[in-house]
C-alpha cells in the first residue's frame, strides 16, 4: 500500500511540476500587452504555444495590401493551433492610438504591446529585430514558448526580406 502511495504522489507532484512551467515568453509579455479594449492581458490569456510578433503600420501600402493572406492565416490556422498574434506597430509610432487605430481599420483581432511600455518589452531590441540592416514592413518574428526564434521576415540584408516566411514556415514545419 506504501509502494503505490509513493508512486502515485510521484506522478501527482510530476504532474504539478510540468503544469507550473514557466512559459518564457508569458514573462516577456506580461504586463505590456493589451487587448483591443485598452486592458492588460491576464497570464492565462498570453499562454501559447507560439507567438507572432506582428510589426506593421497603418500608411503601409504594403502592410494593407497583406491583410488578406494574415486574416486568412489567422482564421485557418487558429482554429486548430495555439498561438497568439501579438502586434508591435512599427518603430514610427507616437502612440497606442497608432498601434489601435491600425488594428481597427483592418479588422484585426490581436492584442498588441502598449507603447508606453515597448522599450521595457524590448521587442524593438531584440537581436532578431536588431540584426537587420532595416527591419521592413510588414514583418514577423515567430516565436515558440520558449523564446527561441523559428522564422523571421527579415534578415541581415534586404535581399533577405520576405514578409510571409513566418507564415509559410508554420504551415509546412508547425501546424496541427
């Protein structure tokens, strides 16, 4: 009777251990990341398993003219698939009506990272962000839960840029 008390608190403190795991990019996000509606995310809410950094901006031709190939990811793959879409703006920005206004006129329904706090998330200093000689528009950066970077739009050179890279590469290597 010992015997199977032990095992089976073993696998009850196991269980307990994996579910309290921290989540690195929960701790990256938390307390800088808003809904549409201005409220910080909870924790529970910024858990995923992957996370898209979306950086854009309303007088981007080019980023409107991508709207249909986000909007048609997002609603394919999340269905199915747990990650988050999380949009920074662009560098240019003032404020978070920058980042709101944006979100608004294309319909989009991710959070994004409130400007009064973009410099202590450090998503515009981020060695995947920094290592570019320009960080063009619109991009992404694919994260796991981990933080470890899988795909980014950019790279070191403009030749490198190709904004749905993150997208392509989740289809074809992550999705469920």
């Amino acid at each position: 009777m010992k015997k199977s008390s032990y095992i089976i608190l073993t696998i009850l403190f196991s269980l307990l251990l994996f579910s309290c795991a921290k989540n690195a990019m929960v701790e990256k996000f938390y307390g800088y990341v808003k809904d549409q509606e201005g409220n910080f995310v909870t924790e529970k809410d910024l858990k995923a398993d992957y996370y898209f950094v979306f950086y854009g901006a309303s007088w981007c031709p080019y980023c409107i003219e991508m709207k249909d190939e986000v909007t048609g990811f997002y609603k394919t793959y999340k269905k199915k698939n747990n990650f988050i879409v999380i949009f920074a703006g662009c560098a240019k920005d003032k404020s978070n009506d920058d980042l709101t206004n944006y979100l608004k006129q294309e319909e989009y329904p991710f959070y994004y990272v409130d400007f009064d706090h973009r410099d202590e998330c450090g998503l515009f200093k981020h060695e995947e962000y920094t290592k570019c000689e320009k960080f063009y528009i619109p991009g992404f950066i694919l994260f796991d839960k981990n933080g470890k970077t899988l795909s980014n739009s950019n790279g070191p050179l403009k030749i490198d840029y190709r904004a749905n890279r993150p997208l392509e590469y989740f289809k074809k290597s992550l999705q469920k």
